[in-house]
C-alpha cells in the first residue's frame, strides 16, 4: 500500500512525514491498508457510559450509541467529508485550540499531536497556521477518508485508552477536539475509565516536551465526568485547568482543558464571552 509520504511533493513535508514516523513506536509502526499504521495491540470498543445517570439522559450522544470505531464508520466518514456546516464547526473549534496553545511564532514549524484527527479537518488548521502534525485516531474508516484526502500531516490507527504508541519528548503541543468524554466510556468490566484516563494522559504527558501545552476541547455529560478528567490529567503530572468559553450560554459552552507539561502552570488564558454562532455539537472518534 502506498504510504502517505508518497504524497508529499517538497523537502519540507517530507521531512515532516520522517518526523511523524519517528514519534511512532518502531513495534507499532506495521504498515495497514491504505497508508494508516495499525497499533498491534487491538484496540478497545466502548459503548456504555460510566456515570450514573438515567437511561434518557444521554440518548443524543454518539458515545451512548456504539463504540466510536463502529460510530464512525464508512457512512459517518462520508457525513464528514460532505457536510460544510461541521467543516466549518470544526476548523472554528481547532482554530480556538491553537490559540490557547499559545505558540511562540518565532520557533518555525513545530510539530504537534492531533488526538481524535478523524477525517482531518483539525489537522487542515494546524498546516495552515505552518506546523507539521501526527494525528491518531480509533476509526479506520474516518482514517482512510483523510488519506484520501491527501492531509499533509501523518495518520496512524491508535487507541487512546490504551495510552500513545509514541516516543517521549516528540511534540511541541498536542490538540484534540471533541474526544476525550469518550475515553469515559466501557463496555467490558475491564475497560475501567480511570485506567484508560491514566493511560492516555501519563502517555500524552511522556510525549510532550517540558513546558508544552496540550489543549483538550471536549464535551462533558455532568460535573462528575469533568471532575474526572481534569482530576485525572492533575494526578498523572500535568498543570492547568479548564477554560469554559460562552459560559452563560446553555447552547453554545465550549470546554477547554488546557494542561501544561512539566512547569508550574502559569494564569490561564480567559474564556470567550462574546456570541458564538455555533449550533452544533460534533463528537469525533478517538478512544
């Protein structure tokens, strides 16, 4: 199968690329079909929320409704692929990530982990702000459209409550969008999410460098689930807290879990409180 090196055109992707391969694991970095690399381990199906709550109460969330390398199949991929409006949602959501990423403009391209990449769309602003990117997500088919796509930055096939496949000290700052309340998910007794929060950000954290950021934008279902999250990044070394954007808005609150990797954490950055236009929820596929 073709890689998605083969892709690039110019030195300077290329070199991007080698940097994606090298952030891999060399045990995990088997080539799959169509140039996404497959963890060996098998990745883990959620399906069933963790917190206590009413049947009815999460009905219209996607990660009450199958596990998200089945949510997002051939068909959602396609939805993603077509849809302008969640385009649109999704490029305003990373673009606000970055910001609170903070970036130094003066260090060049960095490179920087996409968590729950789906078909790329995240991954779209982080090239077009001049950074290099590897983005790992759980569903195959979401995988395959963004190689398709021909995306600048590197894919790989990863379950993130089975903790990154990655090197230490690789990435400059890491951003996901819409993932993370899914890692709060089970649907075997030994799928624990505790364990699987611990897993994957003690690893996020090893792979970071000291004093980077990893922004977190993510949808939490009650107060226990996001006092779960940030107790848990907390507890495995990170610093930081969360920034809630239109607070007072019931429709359009956006959380942000900011963290800082290594150094005391500095005032965090203040939330958005003007009108935001939003009005829809995307959840993309990452556990």
């Amino acid at each position: 199968s073709q890689s998605v090196s083969q892709y690039r055109h110019d030195g300077r992707r290329e070199r991007a690329c080698a940097a994606g391969q090298r952030a891999l694991e060399p045990h995990v970095v088997a080539p799959a079909p169509r140039a996404v690399h497959r963890h060996r381990h098998t990745c883990l199906s959620v399906s069933q929320s963790v917190t206590t709550m009413s049947a009815a109460s999460g009905r219209g969330r996607p990660e009450h409704r199958a596990p998200p390398e089945i949510f997002y199949g051939v068909d959602e991929a396609a939805k993603y692929t077509r849809s302008t409006r969640m385009h649109a949602v999704q490029q305003q959501l990373t673009a606000r990530a970055v910001e609170l990423l903070n970036l130094n403009a003066d260090d060049g391209p960095l490179m920087l982990l996409d968590l729950g990449c789906g078909t790329g769309l995240s991954g779209d602003v982080l090239t077009s702000a001049g950074h290099h990117w590897l983005g790992v997500d759980i569903s195959q088919a979401m995988l395959d459209v963004a190689v398709d796509e021909r995306v600048d930055g590197d894919v790989a096939l990863v379950a993130l409550g089975q903790g990154l496949p990655l090197r230490s000290g690789m990435f400059d700052g890491a951003v996901s969008i819409s993932c993370v309340q899914w890692l709060c998910n089970a649907d075997r007794r030994a799928h624990e999410p505790r364990r699987r929060l611990a897993a994957f950000f003690r690893t996020l954290y090893a792979s970071l460098v000291r004093g980077a950021r990893a922004v977190l934008q993510f949808y939490p279902e009650n107060a226990a689930q996001l006092e779960l999250i940030t107790h848990t990044a907390l507890r495995c070394g990170f610093t930081g807290g969360t920034v809630v954007d239109f607070p007072n808005s019931t429709k359009a609150k956006k959380f942000y879990l900011v963290l800082f990797a290594g150094v005391a954490a500095p005032r965090l950055p203040p939330p958005r409180d003007d009108v935001d236009t939003s009005d829809f929820t995307p959840h993309t596929a990452a556990t």
